[in-house]
C-alpha cells in the first residue's frame, strides 16, 4: 500500500509540473495581417462636475513590420459611439449614423478629426511601447500617447510559470496627470482561451507622488501572444475629483 501511494503521489506531481509549463512571452503577430477589434471605454468623474461617458470605438490595427526586435502597429479608428451624462445635459453620438440635434453634431465635428487617422506604434517583442506616433488632433479630444501604449502586457526578460510574477515600469510623455507607471505582472494561467496576465499598478506623478492605480487582465493568443480580450480598470484623483475608468478590449 505503501508503495502505490508513493507511486501516485509521484504521478501527480509529475503532471502538475507538466501542466505548469515555462512560458517564454514573446510577441509574434503575423506581418500584413489586419485585426479588428473593438475599445469599450467607461469613464466615471465624481467631483464638483460630474460626469458619466460611454464610449466605444471600433479599430483596425495592422502589424505593418518588424525591424529586428521592435513592430510597427499601426490603429486606425474607423466608427465611434458614445453616450455622456453631464447632470444638466445628456448627448449620444454614433458616427455611422446621421446626428439627430446640433449637440450630437457638434460632438461629430470633435471625432472627425481622430476617425479614420492613424495612429502608429513601436512596441518590442517583450510588450514594451518605446514610440507612439498621435496626430495632433487627438489631444484636443483628451486622448495622449498612454491611451494607445497598454494593448499588450509587459513580458518578462526570461520564461515563467503560472504563478510567477515580475516588475516593469514606463515613462508617460504628454500626460498632463502622472509621469510614470509601475506594474507588476502575473501570469496567472494558461485556459482553452489562452494565456492570461493579471496586472496591477500604480501611477505617478513627476514629484514621485502615486495619483493613481490600476488593475485588470489580458488574455493573449497562444500563438502570437498578442492581446485576444483584456479589461483594465484605473481610478485617479485629483483636483477633488475621482476618475474611475473601465477599458475593455476584444480583437475579432
């Protein structure tokens, strides 16, 4: 009895060192090959002007080269939806479809600048943004370079198991709010869907101070390793406002 106890004890372990396999992330998305995916955006100011927005947008990306280790991703948004709620005043805007009142076309005006304009980033084979190319058009809208620089997980220099964990950080140019990020990364599992990342980070401001913190997940393709579905949420505060967003994201 003993014996067979020890025998299926060692089986065991022996397949769930097997399960746990070290997984060296690496980004390899197919050259030329286009992905349309879609951005849901939730955004919740609760301050001395509150506001609710929903937006959503759809997005081609194209991993147009690679030169040595580093992509060139190209965005394009090609349609935006959005739903906003000021207290004294509520708009909705669809730019497939015709504005119904002056305040839905003022906001078509707004997007027409940032629809259909591209946007081009450098991102390594490890998940790391070096380079975010912005037309200036899209300042004016509230968006900067960091809103397009977190579509993939940062990856470790070695491979790991689930369970294991490491630590990255990045400077954010031309956020009027916080200066740099630091995360910590965990790759929690491999699942039918794919290999899922959990992060949690903190975001801080140039004096060093945190404003901010974020947390959320990233399911990526097993053979590309690239982002299949992720959710990040952050909170900020400042200026006696909390800023609390939800960004959902799902490649077709």
């Amino acid at each position: 009895m003993k014996t067979i106890l020890i025998t299926c004890l060692s089986v065991c372990l022996t397949f769930t060192v097997l399960a746990q396999k070290a997984v060296n992330f690496k980004l390899n998305p197919e050259i030329g090959k286009p992905l349309h995916f879609n951005m849901f955006m939730k955004t919740d100011i609760d301050g001395p002007q509150s506001v609710i927005m929903d937006m959503k947008m759809k997005m081609e990306m194209l991993p147009a080269k690679k030169e040595n280790e580093n992509f060139t991703i190209e965005n394009v948004i090609k349609a935006i939806k959005a739903d906003i709620d000021a207290g004294m005043m509520t708009v909705s805007y669809n730019s497939e479809e015709e504005p119904i009142d002056e305040t839905a076309k003022m906001l078509g005006e707004q997007f027409s600048t940032i629809i259909d304009k591209q946007i081009s980033s450098t991102i390594t084979e490890k998940g790391e943004t070096i380079a975010v190319d912005l037309p200036t058009s899209f300042a004016s809208q509230g968006f900067d370079a960091s809103s397009f620089s977190k579509m993939s997980p940062s990856f470790p220099d070695k491979a790991v198991t689930p369970g294991e964990s490491w630590e990255s950080s990045s400077d954010v140019a031309e956020n009027p709010l916080f200066s740099k990020i630091e995360m910590t990364s965990t790759f929690r599992e491999e699942s039918a869907d794919g290999y899922i990342i959990d992060i949690v980070g903190i975001m801080l401001q140039e004096t060093g101070g945190e404003i901010g913190r974020m947390s959320g997940s990233y399911t990526l393709d097993k053979q590309t390793h690239f982002t299949k579905t992720s959710a990040i949420k952050t909170t900020i505060e400042t200026q006696g406002a909390t800023i609390v967003s939800d960004v959902e994201m799902t490649v077709e």
